[in-house]
C-alpha cells in the first residue's frame, strides 16, 4: 500500500527522529554523565575509606586478636611491684609511761606517732594449670573467628557495592531508553494526529497513540526517581558522588557477558571457602575447648612464687629484709556448684555454636543452589533478549527502508523502533539481574574480590562491545 506522505515528508520525518533520539542522547551525556567516570574499582576504593559497617567489623576484628594475648597471660610470669607508705598512732606497753627504754634503739618505739615504709616485689608463674592452657587455645580459635568475620564482612562491602553500582546502572539504562521511547511514542502521536487530520487515519489510533505516550511519560517519571534513589544509596556507601560510565549506560545492550561455568556440584564443593562457614568452624571449635576449660576447673594447679620485701620503720626491731620462694598447690573442693554450673553452660553453648555452623551451612548450600540456577536461567533469557533484539533491530531496518521507498508507513518506523526499546529495558534489567547472581554465587562460594571488580570494569570498557 502507498504511503499517504510524499517520499519528501517520510525522509523528513525519519530525520527529525534520528536527530531528536541523537539530541536526546547527547543532552543525557553532557548532563549526568560527565567525561570523568568511577568504575566498580575506583568506586570500591571510596567505600572502604567509608563504609560505617566495614568500620564497625575492622574494630571488632582488632579486638578479636588480642584475645589470645589475654588468654597466654594467664600462662606467663605475673611480676608485680608493691610499696606503702604506714603511718601509725600507737597505744601499748612501750609507749606507756610504766615503759623505761634501756637503750637508745628501743626510743623510737616509745613514741606515740610511728611509720614505716614497705616496699615488696613479687613474681608468680603457673606450672600446672590445665583449664588455662585449654582456654589458650580455646582463644586462639575465636582470633581466628575474627579473622574469618572481617573476611566476609570485606567481601559483603564489595557485594553491597556492587550492587548499588549496577542499580546505578540500570536506573540510568531505563531514564535513557525511555527518554529515547518517549520521544519516539510522541512522533508516532504527531503523526497519527496529523494522519486523523487528512482524515486517512482513525481517531482510535490517536487515542491508543496518546495512551502509550502518557504511559512512556509515568514511566520516564519513575526511571527518574529511581536514579535518584539509586544515587543517593551507592553515595551513603562511598561517601562521595559516583559518575557512572556513560558509554555503558548508551550500550549495554550490546554486551553478552559469560561470567562463569561450572557444574552445580562444582560450586557446592567451592563452599568450603565461604568465611562465614570457616567463622563458625572456627567459633564451634574454640566453644569445644572452651567446654573442655570449664570442665577442668576441678583439676589441681600448682604455681611457683617469688617473693622480695623490705621494710623500714621508726621501730628497729620491726625493720625486715625478705626472700620467699614457694610453690602452691591448690584443688578446688566445693564451690557452691560454681564449677559444674560453668561446665554445663559451656558444653550448652558448645552445641549452640554447632547447631549454627550446620545451619549456617545448609543455608549457604541453598543460596549457592538457587544463584547457579538463577545464573543459567538469566543467560538463556539473556541469549533469547539478543535474538529478540536482532530481530527487532531487522525490522526496524526493513521499515526504515520501506519508508524510504513510499512503501510504508512511518507510523510503522515508530513502531519498530518503540519495540526495540521495550526489548533493550528487559535486556538491561536481566543483564542487571545476571550480574547480580554472579555476585551472589562468588560471595557465598568466597570468591568474591576486588578481581571480581576489576573484571566488570573490563567488561565495561569501551572496547568490549563496540
């Protein structure tokens, strides 16, 4: 059927589209993506520096470490140094008026103000002492819980970065698609209404034109919003304003990333590495020997203790010079229940600590289970999207030339093209959603790093796609 426009006009239309979407494009560049821009790296760089929540878990894990310092004191020489300084008012037979001194040494006895000084050095070292020795070790297993926490706290930083970044993303991908949709829908309105004005077009198709626009505009609206939100959550993160890379924002739909393989089975012996299950590990273990500790309270000790002191005093024959060497022995006999009491609530909190190890880890079976089978089924979506959007892209070619020729529409052009970017918005938001089940599966598998990152960037460099 011939079109109802002179070639002239269709061209002419088809070149205030193209032009109006260039606009468009160049317009959203130069106003919110400038020529300087923070990748995943750079970005992760700012949230460590930041991060409240990283904070929080590097101080909690300097405490952690000093834990077996406090434990190994328990076990080393305890050297104290005491002195005193005693003043006195006295009241007895020497200082009685019936008290005659018969030398000069005993007159200072007879006074009624007395002092003297003490000045003593004492040093303890445990010989046996089997419950500290088992706590010793029961501490070094929770610096090694500690470790492990602030492993997975890093690696939780990096999945929360990178997923407010690819929220970043897609948020900017749907402000730009639908700007570029919204334009075309109000060209395809123009001409439908200019079309019903030739009266060779219905008022039914200006109605439906208007409704898609209005629905384009609402949606625009909302991208919009969800930049925002979106911006304002990756800045609470990296303390600073983050401009995301413009070229991805323009292209994305032209990248088909293969991230990872391997089997189901593959990633479930991969866990292993998670930190979270080698924290619970490690705290199940130190609760075992932390039992073990309570247990052996009842057990003898035995210390050896060294002792210096002196004394001087206004009274000569209270002045003294100590040596003292001794060796203790001590075996508790009854304590009130104390120490059976501390065992039961040990060996209760032992199988506590294994209760959540096992679930910690049926849970990360589950998450790495479902984040493989996300992964699959987002790339074969992934894979039908490109098709879709060959296809969509051929016939949008197809109409352009049949506009060009007079033998279509150019309400058909729009079409074409309004399709296309329905199916460029469902390829960005499953790429998103396949990024962030890559993340998921490295993080419950602990392999997520700052490689990880380094490899988005490269992913998203220029050069990759285009």
């Amino acid at each position: 059927m011939q079109a109802p426009f002179k070639p002239q006009l269709i061209a002419l239309l088809i070149s205030s589209s193209i032009s109006s979407a260039a606009m468009a494009e160049e317009s959203m560049v130069k106003d919110n993506f400038p020529v300087q821009t923070t990748g995943f790296v750079a970005a992760l760089k700012l949230a460590m520096q930041h991060d409240p929540e990283l904070k929080f878990a590097f101080y909690n894990y300097q405490a952690g470490q000093e834990q077996d310092d406090l434990a190994l004191s328990q076990l080393l020489p305890n050297v104290s140094l005491e002195s005193s300084y005693n003043y006195s008012v006295v009241d007895n037979y020497y200082t009685s008026d019936d008290y005659k001194p018969t030398s000069e040494d005993l007159i200072e006895r007879t006074k009624d103000e007395q002092s003297d000084y003490v000045t003593r050095i004492s040093l303890k070292q445990s010989l046996v002492n089997v419950a500290a020795w088992q706590a010793y070790s029961s501490s070094k297993e929770a610096v090694r819980q500690s470790k492990f926490t602030y492993t997975r706290a890093e690696q939780e930083l990096i999945y929360r970065l990178s997923q407010a970044y690819l929220e970043n993303l897609l948020a900017a991908q749907q402000v730009y698609i639908t700007q570029e949709k919204l334009e075309s829908l109000q060209l395809k309105l123009d001409q439908t209404s200019r079309m019903n004005e030739l009266g060779v077009g219905g008022r039914l198709n200006v109605l439906r034109a208007t409704s898609s626009r209005d629905v384009a505009r609402s949606d625009l609206l909302q991208a919009k919003s969800n930049l925002e939100d979106a911006q304002n959550k990756l800045e609470n993160i990296t303390g600073s304003h983050v401009d995301i890379p413009k070229d991805w924002v323009a292209n994305s739909h032209l990248v088909l990333p293969n991230l990872t393989g391997g089997t189901e089975e593959d990633w479930i012996d991969k866990i292993q590495d998670n930190a979270s299950i080698l924290a619970e590990m490690a705290n199940v273990r130190s609760k075992e020997l932390e039992a073990d500790s309570s247990s052996s309270q009842h057990l003898p000790t035995l210390s050896l203790s060294l002792t210096y002191s002196d004394r001087n005093s206004d009274d000569v024959y209270v002045e003294s010079t100590n040596s003292t060497a001794s060796i203790n022995f001590s075996m508790p006999i009854y304590s009130g229940g104390r120490t059976s009491a501390q065992a039961r609530q040990a060996e209760a909190g032992y199988h506590a600590a294994q209760a959540k190890y096992e679930k910690t880890l049926s849970d990360t079976q589950q998450a790495v289970r479902l984040a493989v089978t996300q992964l699959n089924s987002y790339r074969e979506r992934l894979q039908a999207l490109e098709e879709s959007r060959k296809s969509s892209q051929a016939f949008l070619e197809a109409a352009e030339r049949q506009a060009d020729l007079s033998l279509g529409s150019q309400v058909d052009v729009l079409e074409a093209r309004t399709e296309l970017y329905d199916v460029r918005l469902q390829f960005a938001q499953t790429l998103s959603d396949y990024l962030l089940a890559d993340l998921n599966l490295l993080l419950e598998t602990g392999q997520l790093n700052d490689q990880t990152l380094a490899r988005y960037d490269q992913l998203f460099d220029n050069n990759t796609h285009l």
